[in-house]
C-alpha cells in the first residue's frame, strides 16, 4: 500500500479520572471513574495510518516499567514496527494523568519521561529505515533539538518531512524548519507561529502564507468542526468539512494526520488525501478516546459510504 512512514514522537499513557470538581490543595474527594489509554501525539499518528492499512515505522522511547511494556505491545498490536522503539533502563515512560470534572472542565499534567530521551543519535539510529520512507511525521512532544537535527537530515536525504506544531511552543525557531514540506497547525498554532491572528479562514490564510515566505513549502490548517485550508505556491484551497454529531474530539488532530500521512503514501494526490485526512478525523469525534476512536481501513470506507463520499 504504497511507502512506508516514518513517525519520530512521543508515546505515552494517558491516566483519565473524571471527578464531580476539582479538589482543593490538601483535599481528598471521591472520584467517579477512571480510565487509562494510549496517547502521545506520535504514537497516536503512528495508529491511525497503521489502521489504515499504511506500513509504518516508530521511532520513540519507552520507559522500563508497567507503562512502558504496555505502550510497546499495544504499537505491536495496531501493525506498527516498533524496531526503533528502544526501553530505557532506569527512565519512567511519559505519563498524563488527566483530572477532567462534572463541567467538562480538566486539569493535566504532562510526564515527558522517556521521550524526554528522543534525541538526535535516536534519529541517526533509524536512519537507514528512514531514508526508505515516503513521509516522516513529527510533533513537538520530543526535544526540539531532535525535531531541528531531523528536518536537517530529511532535507540533505531527500525525504519529505511533516511537522504538527504540537503543543505550541513560543521558542519554535522557523528558520531551522526550512524544507519542510507540510506543515500542519491549527489556527492556535498557526497564530502563534506568524504572530498575526488566525481566527478566521480569511485570516488564517494570511498567516499560512507568511510562513511560506520563511520557507516552508506548504501550510496545512485545521479548521475542526471546518474542514482545513492548504496553503501552497499556487494559492490557497479550502478542504470541506464532513458534518457529524460529536461525541469527543480527543485526538481528532492526531487522526487527522495519520490519514493525511497513509494516504499520500498509498498514492492519493494532495488534495484527495486532505479530503479523505478530514472525512477521517470527523469519523474520530463520534467515538470516544484517542487511538481507540480512530477506524479500521474497512469501517472508514463504510463510513464514506454513508456520507457519499466514496
């Protein structure tokens, strides 16, 4: 089904307890439910185009503990290759316990743990996988040092690189991203990138265009319930939403590009695979959770189907 993808991020366990109300420092209350899931941006983006059929290659680290054998099985388990998963003795696996209250209301705290760890020599380790990529992905839940050492290495090796600017950092230097060849933001993170305002589609594709003058080759923008804008050399190309009734958008970003990633891949042009990236992510919203939520190749043609979109 075409080239294989290369993923370069973070896995983690997200550790979700939902609470009446947030306690107070020093309070103990009851909870009402806890759940523990498979998250982390890269690892998320790895399942969602390994669900779909796509040959995908982690590149990630683990910590030696419960999390960490559970997080490497679970990749095993979704048919992604997890060769260049390496479990670091003595590290604890990046972690997110996440308190969400009766007002949908949260509260998280981020454990980057082992992918703290990802780091350039992680990179230069997997490079002769890599090269044979089709398309590497990367976030910003690793070491900017890595994210900076890998679109230099993906421009000398001649591969295509595609950047989430997740979570948004103020510090992101633009000059070291030149080359890269989809960059994928919401309008959040597309506002804090250009410094201009980017919450109109009007206004967001004048910020994806400044970028383009720093070097970037094409701004992909996620508009959520909106569809998404392509920003490119030949102008700028509104992606239509697929109107479902959500249920949870957890990870709708990160099902989004995984389905952009497999489907590039497979041989689908640019805009048919934007298309199909937002008819996936819509998919995703009506069902709860991050990799969970995300569909088989055969449910997403059923679902296309449905929405005559096939």
């Amino acid at each position: 089904m075409g080239g294989t993808i290369g993923v370069i991020g973070s896995i983690n366990t997200d550790l979700v307890t939902r609470i009446e109300a947030m306690p107070a420092l020093g309070e103990t209350r009851p909870a009402r439910s806890f759940h523990m899931g498979f998250g982390g941006k890269g690892a998320n983006q790895a399942v969602a185009a390994a669900k779909l059929g796509a040959s995908v290659s982690m590149v990630g680290r683990v910590g030696d503990d419960m999390f960490g054998r559970s997080m490497r099985d679970n990749l095993v388990a979704q048919g992604v290759d997890v060769a260049h998963v390496r479990t670091l003795r003595g590290v604890e696996s990046g972690v997110a316990p996440i308190f969400v209250d009766d007002d949908g209301g949260n509260a998280i705290l981020v454990v980057a743990g082992a992918n703290g760890h990802v780091d350039p020599a992680a990179v230069s380790e997997a490079s002769g996988r890599l090269r044979r990529c089709a398309l590497l992905l990367m976030q910003l839940e690793i070491p900017l040092e890595t994210v900076y050492h890998t679109v230099d290495w993906a421009n000398e090796a001649g591969v295509d690189v595609c950047l989430n600017p997740a979570p948004a950092v103020a510090r992101l230097d633009l000059d070291r991203l030149r080359g890269v060849a989809y960059l994928v933001p919401n309008q959040t993170e597309l506002a804090q990138l250009s410094g201009l305002a980017a919450d109109t589609p009007d206004q967001a594709a004048i910020a994806a265009r400044s970028l383009l003058d720093r070097g970037i080759r094409r701004v992909i923008v996620t508009l959520g319930a909106d569809g998404a804008l392509l920003v490119d050399a030949d102008g700028v190309d509104a992606i239509a939403p697929v109107r479902v009734r959500a249920t949870d958008t957890t990870g709708a970003g990160d099902a989004f590009i995984g389905a952009f990633a497999a489907h590039l891949a497979e041989g689908f042009g640019l805009r048919a695979a934007l298309h199909r990236a937002v008819a996936y992510a819509a998919d995703s919203v009506t069902r709860a959770g991050a990799q969970e939520a995300g569909a088989t190749r055969a449910e997403f043609e059923t679902f296309l189907q449905q929405h005559g979109l096939a």
